[in-house]
C-alpha cells in the first residue's frame, strides 16, 4: 500500500497549519452545543539523529539486514559494514536503516505514525581500491611445520622462524600460493611470522665431518647492473640499522634488510658468501633479498678515507654514479633531530653529512652538539644537500681518547614476531606498496598493553609511529597503515587500514569518507524511506534559493505566457501575470500595480477575480514549472507519495503573509499541484 505522507516540516516552517481532509466531528461541532470531541490529537514529531560507530554495527547484525544482503549478493559488503563504517557499493542506506529505526539501539524508536527521524550516515567517496580490499584481508599465521617443510627443508636442523639468510620475501608468495589455491586478483593476506636476528647455528647430524667451502672474493661489485641477480663472496664492512656493507675485491655495496635490521647479527669481519637481487636507489647500487650464507671471519683493513669538507661534498653530490660506495672522512658538529644524526662541515657550501640508519650505539657516540670525526662508506643521497655516510668509527673531535664504535661479536638474540601485508595481482603473491603493519613491538613501543589501539589512539599514535619509521619521507608520500583495533561498544577486535599521507613535515590521516542525510518516515508501525521536501522561500534578497525560484517563475512568464513579456516590468525581475518577483523574493498580488503593468491583459476582472486569477496562476503554472526545472533529481518512491512543499510569501500593500503549496512527484523530475494553503 503506497501512503500519502505530509512532511511535518510545514507546521515547523512558518507555523502554517497542517493541509487535511474533511473533519468527521465538523457536523457535532457546528450543530451540537457544548460537543466535545473523545479524540485526543496523534503527537507526530521530527528528529534528527547521527549514526555512531556501534550502530553500523548493530546495522549489520540485524536479520531483517542479513536477508536482504543474501538476496541482493552482497553480505560480505555487510559483514565489513562494522569495519568500514560507510555505506558504499550495494549497501543502500534507505534500504539497510529502516529495520535499526525500529530497534531499541535508535533512541527515537517510540515515536507515532507520521513522525520523521532525519538520519545522518557515512558513505564512501571514491572509496581507494588498496583500503577497500585490505579492509577484508585475509589472515595466515605461518607454522611450524612451514617452516620445517618449505623454509629449512628438514626435520632436524630448523627452527620455528626466518632468519638473515632464510628471507621471508624470498618464500611468502610460495606458501601464500600454496595457502590460497583461489586467490584472485586484489585479494589481501595479512602475514604473521618470526624472523630470527642472527643466522642458528645447527650441529654437525650427518656423523661425518664436512669439508668446509673455502671461501674466496668474487670481483663483482665494481661493475654490477640493476635487477641481476648475483652471487658475492666478500667481507661485512659496516653496519647500519637497515643492513650491512658487503666488499669484494672490487667494491662495496649495502645489503637491505629492512629497517629494524640488528646490527650485531653480521659482524664487521664476518665473511659472506650472498645470493641477492641489484636494486638501484638514490643513486647507487644495493642487493635486495638476500640469501646469505656465513663462511667465517677475519680482519679487515680499510682503505685510506678520502676527506671532505662542506665544499668538497658539495662537488661529490654531482658525482654519485650508481657503482659502489667510496670510503670517507668528515668532520664536524653534530645536530640530532628525531631519528636523524647529521654532521654540520666547516667551510662553504650546502652539504650536510648524515649518518645513514643510525644504530643506538652510532647515536650514543654521536650526540647533538658534540664535535666528531666520522669515517665510514659515503652511500645515498637525501633532498638536496643530506649526503649520508654508514658509519664504520665515530670519535670525538675534542676528545682523542673517547669511545669509539664497538666491533663486538654477534649475541644471541631471540625471534621476534612481525606482521606483513600481501596482495595478490592474478599470477603472484608480492608485498603491497606503500602498506605497513603494526607489529607486537610497535604496541609495546605506543604504550598499548593489549596488543591493539582503540578509541581515538590511531588518531594519535599513527602519525608519530610513520613520523619514525620514515623518518626520509619526501612530501606526497602515501602510506597505508594496518593495525588491530578493539571496538569497546561491540567487545571485538578486527584488523583496520587507515590512508596516510605526507605534506613534508606531518603525516595525515585521508579520509575517503562523506556524510549523507536520509528522511525516514513512521508509517503503521513501520519505518519507510521518504524523501519528500520542504522548502521556503524567504524574503531576503541574499537567499540564492528564492532567488532561483522566482527568477525560473518570471522566464516562464516572459517566454512561455502568450504575450507573457508585456506582464514582465521595465526591470525584468518582476513579472504582473502571477506576480513573482525575483527582486523581493515574494509575489505582489496589488491590483493596482497588475494593471499599471499591462491594464489590457486585465481587462473584464475587477480586483477580486484579477487576485484569484494571479494566485491560481503562481501555484499551478509558474511555481510548477520552477520546480520541474530546477530539480530534475526528484525521484518517486514505490511505497510511499513523495511531496515537495513549498512555502511562500505573498504581497498584498497592507501585509506579506507566509503561505504553503503542495506537490506530488509523478516521475523523475515530474510534479503536480495537490493544494494550497493561502493564509489571507
């Protein structure tokens, strides 16, 4: 059954009384005295109301909801409903609300037949591909016996995590591949591991003993090329927080281990024989993904440094080709900020030296404001002047007799848990860009006992956690950051992504998220859809609106009404054939001035049928057309009437009364005139 449903709005817009059909009691009332009627008038009321975090939700939870997904395809879209708190693809608010309005979670629940509740609610704006397809990532734990099988391929000599030479971007996509026989393009795993600091040492099982492989340089690192794969055997020369150099015979490179990397797990000296991939970066040369293998230990002598000052750096910077690195000396005063140590030269120029990936024992002996001398690999370059250095000593430049850097063997250091995002393109598992994942140490790090966030933390903390980890972010930069987070309402923690990006100094959580409004209206005890209109149209000259309306009521006049231009005044913004004015955003309804303006269009009416005529006029002809033109978006609703009504002001010389005109949407941008209300 489709309803005719008046918007209460009227009433509250002008305190206009309320359109109705016959009363039944008027026959009582008028004949009968002292009648009093029994009925006690029905209380419909408006309110608005802005949807919370639980009540997407509770949204999803509820049956009625749950069966309308099923039909329509769509009930993981609802499921991830609590997570992305918006409506976007095939979940219609106008559909979904309806049934939470009728539960005891809306606090209006209550309220009579014919009551509206105006509802505010998120909806996805270009929602990003990569946060909606993590937001329903998958989740892997790698196991033991992965490890066992795939990773160490034994039984015997393993343990239950990756480690320097047991990579996990070198067997992730294997083992997502192998877990996930029908992934399909934009599918999301977000990985759970444990990567060992240093290589296990295993004993000798097989009961004979080994000829050991004797190691011996290779002479490749002079001359690599990007994306080849290789084979070095050379000696650890430097240490920093995100790998190691490596020197053969002929030059020296980083290996990337990421960042976090533990500098006590390859030992300056330590001998290496490593399988990896060339990348370049800023400039030079490094091995990605690495397989490393320990072949022993010896002294190393370094090369005589070539020293620089500001001017002399300068000069390097355009000279950087991407070979190996070059040994080095600077001196100067250092300048800590956050995870940056950089070294201010003597002399002119712009150069600025800077530790690369700074270890807590570099920093410790490089502490701001105090005079050092730095020797160590001169690697990348950062911005325009940053010209960065693996540090190899660090001494005070006052001080001949301070501590320098330590070159103590490798300790045992435990396993550590560590969490990645990987993405599936249609053929193969790679890590996904740009993403990072909030790892056990990182919760610890935040103050976070539960191993989560909750509340307004991501807010927080995420900014100063990207603020940390990329501590040589250019401006731009876009990261999407994964975490845990715990919803108190609903007593769950689910896996939620976050958009952030960087403007050069902070980081910024982007939201693709906009705020809609729907009308719902109570009708036998049901909530329906209803997205009838109120509008008024005041006096002021400044309001756009009325301004349009009226405007659009004139150029009906001038260029649809037969000889409709002569009704139109010198002006043009006010017209005397129904009497709309643009100018003061009313209708004049003066005889007198309708007949100054075109006394031959009125001839034969005297005043009350010329006021009649123009009333007539405004309401069912040129007030009509307005609305047509200018909302072409109206739309009908199969269970319920959809109304605009609008209110008005009209001139008489002696008072400029508010009056109401109701119409009915017939079709897309279709309407007719029901009725109208003239308060005169």
């Amino acid at each position: 059954m489709k309803h005719n449903i008046l918007t209460r709005a009227i009433v509250a817009a002008g305190c206009i009384a309320a359109f109705s059909a016959c009363d039944e009691d008027a026959w009582n009332k008028e004949n009968l005295d002292g009648y009093e009627s029994e009925k006690k008038p029905t209380v419909v009321e408006t309110r608005e109301y802005t949807l919370t975090d639980a009540d997407y939700g509770n949204i999803a939870s509820l049956s009625a909801n749950k069966a309308l997904a099923e039909a329509g395809g769509y009930s993981d879209q609802l499921a991830a409903l609590p997570n992305t708190l918006a409506f976007t693809g095939d979940l219609n608010p106008e559909k979904l609300i309806p049934a939470f309005l009728s539960t005891q979670n809306f606090p209006y629940y209550i309220l009579n037949d014919g009551s509206y509740a105006k509802v505010t609610y998120n909806v996805a704006a270009e929602a990003d591909p990569a946060v909606t397809g993590a937001s329903s990532a998958k989740t892997l734990t790698v196991g033991e016996d992965t490890y066992a099988n795939t990773v160490w391929e034994s039984h015997e000599n393993y343990i239950n995590a990756f480690a320097p030479s047991k990579q996990p971007s070198r067997y992730l996509p294997g083992i997502l591949k192998t877990e996930f026989p029908d992934a399909v393009s934009g599918d999301y795993v977000v990985v759970t591991y444990d990567m060992a600091s240093q290589e296990p040492v295993f004993g000798n099982v097989g009961g004979g003993e080994e000829k050991p492989e004797v190691f011996e340089m290779t002479s490749l690192l002079g001359d690599v090329t990007d994306n080849t794969d290789y084979e070095i055997c050379g000696v650890v020369t430097g240490i920093c927080n995100c790998g190691f150099t490596i020197t053969d015979k002929t030059g020296t490179v980083l290996v990337y281990m990421g960042n976090g990397y533990d500098g006590t797990t390859y030992p300056i000296g330590t001998q290496l024989k490593v399988a990896a991939t060339t990348g370049a970066y800023k400039g030079l040369m490094q091995l990605k993904n690495a397989e490393i293998t320990v072949m022993g230990q010896q002294e190393y002598t370094y090369p005589t440094p070539t020293v620089y000052d500001r001017a002399g750096l300068d000069a390097v910077m355009n000279s950087i080709n991407d070979k190996s690195f070059t040994y080095v000396q600077i001196s100067g005063k250092v300048s800590v900020s956050g995870n940056n140590v950089n070294i201010n030269l003597d002399g002119d120029g712009t150069a600025v030296g800077s530790i690369y990936y700074a270890t807590a024992e570099q920093k410790a002996l490089a502490t701001d404001g105090s005079e050092v001398i730095v020797r160590g690999w001169l690697a990348y370059l950062s911005g325009s002047k940053y010209c960065n250095i693996i540090a190899v000593s660090i001494e005070s430049a006052i001080n001949p007799d301070a501590k320098t850097m330590s070159r103590a063997a490798a300790v045992t250091v435990p396993t550590e848990q560590q969490n990645a995002m990987y993405v599936f393109d249609g053929s193969r598992w790679s890590a996904a860009a740009d993403f990072t994942v909030l790892n056990p140490a990182d919760y610890t790090a935040m103050g976070q006992t539960y191993g989560n966030l909750s509340g307004t933390t991501p807010a927080t903390l995420l900014p100063i956690y990207l603020k940390d980890k990329y501590p040589y972010a250019q401006a731009e930069a876009v990261k999407y950051v994964v975490y845990k987070y715990y919803d108190s309402a609903s007593k769950t923690t689910t896996n939620r992504v976050s958009k952030y990006t960087f403007d050069g100094s902070a980081w910024t959580a982007a939201s693709n998220l906009a705020t809609a409004t729907s009308q719902f209206v109570k009708v036998d005890g049901e909530w329906k859809f209803d997205p009838s209109v109120v509008l008024t149209l005041t006096t002021s000259r400044n309001d756009a609106t009325s301004t349009a309306y009226y405007t659009a009521c004139v150029d009906y006049v001038r260029d649809i009404v037969p000889d409709g231009a002569k009704y139109v005044t010198s002006y043009g913004n006010n017209e005397y054939w129904a009497g709309a004015s643009w100018y003061q955003n009313n209708i004049d309804l003066r005889p007198g001035k309708a007949r100054e303006q075109y006394a031959e269009g009125w001839e034969g009416y005297d005043n009350d049928q010329l006021v009649e005529t123009m009333k007539k006029r405004f309401v069912e002809e040129s007030l009509l057309y307005a609305l047509t033109k200018l909302n072409p978006d109206a739309q009908t609703n199969p269970e319920v009437d959809v109304f605009y009504t609008v209110n008005f002001y009209a001139y008489t010389g002696v008072t400029t009364g508010p009056h109401a005109a109701k119409y009915r949407v017939t079709g897309p941008g279709q309407f007719e005139f029901v009725e109208v209300k003239w308060n005169m």
